[in-house]
C-alpha cells in the first residue's frame, strides 16, 4: 500500500512540474530550503550543543510554558529555525487540547504558539 501512495504522490508531481514548471520548480526549491533551515537534531547533536552551552536543557524550556501552558509534555524537539534553535513542544492541556509551542533554545523564553 506504500508503495502505490508515494507512485501515486511522484506521478502526481511529475503532473504538476509538466503543467506548471516554473511554479513547481520553486516550490520543491522553498520546500527543500525550509527543511534545510528549519531540521531537527538527533539525539547525539542535541547532546553536544548542551554540553556545549550552546542551548539550555530540555527542563528549562518545559519550565519556560509550564506556568503559561499546563498539561502534559507530549513530545519535544530540538530544531534549527535559521542562525538558531528552538525547542518544539507538543503539550496536551488538561482540557484535551493539544497545543505546539516554539522556545528560544539558548534564551528559554517562548517565541511561538499555535
């Protein structure tokens, strides 16, 4: 089943570069640039940037929302966002909501909620 989806989603794309070709170009081009710009570490690459002091450990950006964003902590990132890194915080609210917000890796103040 895979395998028919992604030919499904390269014929598709294939469609969209032969009827639009200019606009698919620039799209696969800011795509591509974005994922560049904005990928998360791994667990060995987040090691070194706190070990470093480049950026904070994980409890100070949880610290940072848990005041502003009661719930439960259910996933987190590290990621690039240009020239820095923020944390990615997935928190599920008491009232079932779930909520990503963005931390300042080096600052740990919240720069983005949504």
């Amino acid at each position: 089943m895979g395998a028919i989806r992604r030919a499904s989603a390269a014929t598709l794309f294939v469609l969209a570069v032969a009827l639009f070709p200019a606009h698919a170009q620039e799209v696969a081009h800011s795509t591509h640039a974005d994922v560049a710009v904005r990928a998360c570490l791994n667990q060995k690459e987040r090691r070194a940037l706190v070990e470093t002091g480049a950026v904070l450990h994980l409890a100070a950006a949880v610290h940072a929302v848990r005041n502003r964003l009661p719930g439960t902590l259910v996933r987190a990132r590290l990621c690039r966002r240009g020239d820095s890194y923020v944390y990615v915080l997935t928190v599920l609210g008491h009232d079932g909501k779930v909520t990503r917000v963005a931390v300042d890796a080096a600052k740990g103040t919240l720069v983005g909620e949504r």
